[in-house]
C-alpha cells in the first residue's frame, strides 16, 4: 500500500506548468514518466550541489582542502 496519491495521468511539460500556475496540485501526476514528487527532490537536490559549488568556488578549494 503506497502512502502516496495513485499515478492519475501523464502530463506533458506545458500542461504540468499550467495545472501549476493556476494552483492545483501536481501530486499524483507524471511529468516524462516520473511522478512529480520525484522532479522536486531532483530540484532539491540540484539546487544543494548548486550552492555547495558556489561556495566552494568564492572559498577557494586549495583553503577547503588545508
């Protein structure tokens, strides 16, 4: 038994952004054949290592590595 909302339909990339834009939820729905929650922890986990490598770049990685 899944906790989630059962796959309802797959959506297409502009159908996604307007369901989206007019506030509905997405849960439940496939975007390219991956359940939207999944793009958002793809997001997340982008946006992290996004971050982590600009810092490293304003740091300097020789002072990370001392």
């Amino acid at each position: 038994m899944s906790i989630y909302a059962p796959v309802v339909a797959d959506l297409g990339y502009f159908e996604a952004w307007d369901l989206w834009l007019r506030g509905r939820s997405v849960l439940g729905y496939e975007l390219l054949g991956v359940p939207i929650l999944w793009w958002g922890r793809v997001g997340e986990i982008l946006s992290f290592i996004s971050g982590a490598l600009i810092l490293i770049e304003l740091v300097g990685a020789d002072k990370l590595a001392r």
